[in-house]
C-alpha cells in the first residue's frame, strides 16, 4: 500500500528518461516507488509482452514498505521503451541500458534483483561497473550457456520462439502453462493483459525475432568471468524451472565468490510471482544482512 493506503499501481510509478551511453541513445520506461536511501532496481525476463511491472507486481509494495527505493527498469525492446534491434550481447546492451538510467536519475549504487534475462542482465553490469553494485538476487539466469543435464534450448525458450514468431492467444497460453509449476493461478485477466502488452508493440516482437536470426547466442555464457564478482549474491531457483534448468543455478552458485542457491519446490521459472510471500521475505531479509 502507498502512504494513502490505496495499492501502488503502474501508472502511479511510470516514468520516462531519455539516456545516452556509448552506442545506446533511446528512451527507456521504468516504474520509480518510494524514497529509501538504498535502491533496489529488479530487471525483468525476455517473454514477449514482459515489463518490470508484469514480472515484479508482487514485490514492489513489500519492498517500499521494508524502506527501499525500487526501480523497475523496462529493456530496451520491452513494453514501453524504444525499440532496438540486438546484433551481439542483448545481456550487455541491457547493461549499458541499465548504467544509463542510473546515470541519468543519479543512482551510485544499487542492489539488482534480476528475472532469467534480467539475471543475465545483472551479471553483466556487475562485470562491468562492479563498483555501483551492492548485493545481487539472481532467479533463472545470470549467464547462458549449455546445460549438461537438459536439451537446449528448453521446451521453455522454444515456447517463446514461437510466440514471437506467432503472437496469438493460444501460444501465449501454451508458454505461460510451462512458466509456472501451478497453473491454477493462471487467471484469463493475466492471459490478456500479456496478450494486449503484446500486442500494443509488434515492433518489439519483430525486432526479436529479427535479433535472433541476427545472433542466436543473445545471452553469451560468461561463466569462465563469474569468479570476478565478489558481491553477496543469492541465487534462487524453481525446481520446476522448464525455461533455464537448475544446474544453470549450481554453474553461478560454483562460479561466484559469495553465493547461496536456494532452489523452491513446485516451482517454474517465475518464482519471484509464484511464490512471492517467501520471495520477499528472503530477499529482505538477505539485503538486510
Ligand atoms: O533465454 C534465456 O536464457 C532467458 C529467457 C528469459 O528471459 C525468459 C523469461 C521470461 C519471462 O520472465 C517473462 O516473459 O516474463
């Protein structure tokens, strides 16, 4: 709840900032709540029709409420920030995104909170300004590569081809029902709002398609580079996970210089949505260590 006690809403928090860092010069959107002296920016997943506000709902209002500023920054190509066409490392080119943002409304340092893509994405600025970061929350992602265990790519990440190949309600529910371990809680209100987020931005859907062909590899394997980071990392995973298996989870957990895995039975790949209350409460109580 806000200070008014009515619920936080999207258009209550949305914000729009023009940056320019190196080759990026676009306008990124992003939600802005509350004014804590320590921030929190949650970065979010590569679905068609993903924001921060569509990944991050259930966690915005109980971390403002534990005293955290939080910043959920909408990818370049997602929801409502420029399009872009990604030729090489997507995970870098959020980075440069996110170092952007920051710059432009005056954030030092941040802890990241990062979904499958977005965890990729908080690796990869981590790599590169490991000064401006504090601690770091990784759920299904932080570096791509292959896994020993499950074919690649992941009836998941083949789910998502072709819902962006073919945006219809019928491939969206087929992606969604593999996303969460329960699909009871897969409402049709949940369904169209995705559907219509989608929809409102066939830029955004052609230009990922247009960057896969580009480059398959996206999301580069960087975990010869992991041993680099040295800040406090938890690594959570659903065991579930059917996009970005769980030995991804022990590569970074093995990689990193300062990391615990908790992995969260009946579990897929949204566990920050799925299992939001005991979401919160670790990650808290991990930023509050
Ligand atoms: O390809 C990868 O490694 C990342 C896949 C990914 O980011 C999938 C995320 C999906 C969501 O979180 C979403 O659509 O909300």
């Amino acid at each position: 709840m806000s200070i008014n006690n009515a619920p936080m809403t999207e258009s209550d928090t949305s914000r729009f900032v023009r940056i320019k860092e190196g080759d990026l010069d676009l306008q990124l959107h992003y939600n802005d709540a509350g004014s804590g002296a320590e921030t929190v920016v949650m970065l979010h997943g590569s679905g068609p029709g993903a924001s921060g506000w569509a990944n991050f709902n259930r966690n915005v209002e109980p971390f403002v409420a534990a005293g955290y500023r939080v910043v959920l920054m909408d990818c370049p190509g997602w929801s409502k920030s420029d399009p872009v066409v990604s030729t090489g490392s997507r995970s870098d080119l959020n980075a440069r995104a996110l170092k952007g943002l920051m710059d432009a409304i005056d954030l030092d340092k941040v802890h990241i909170v990062g979904n499958s893509m977005g965890g990729h994405s908080a690796v990869a600025f981590a790599l590169a300004n490991p000064e401006r970061v504090g601690k770091l929350v990784l759920m299904g992602g932080g570096t791509g590569g292959p896994s020993p265990f499950v074919p690649m790519p992941t009836e998941g990440i083949k789910l998502i081809g072709a819902l962006y190949r073919d945006p219809t309600i019928e491939n969206l529910k087929r992606m969604m029902n593999v996303f969460v371990y329960d699909t009871s809680n897969l409402t049709e209100e949940l369904f169209r709002a995705r559907l219509d987020n989608m929809l409102s931005r066939r830029d955004h859907l052609e230009n990922f398609v247009k960057s896969a062909e580009a480059n398959p590899k996206q999301f580069p394997d960087v975990g010869h580079r992991l041993g680099e980071i040295a800040s406090p990392t938890l690594v959570i995973w659903g065991r579930d996970d059917r996009f970005v298996p769980l030995d991804i989870g022990l590569r970074l957990v093995t990689g990193l210089q300062k990391a615990d895995l908790h992995v969260y039975s009946r579990c897929g790949h949204w566990a920050q949505w799925e299992h939001a209350d005991k979401f919160n409460r670790m990650v808290l109580d991990f930023l509050a260590r």
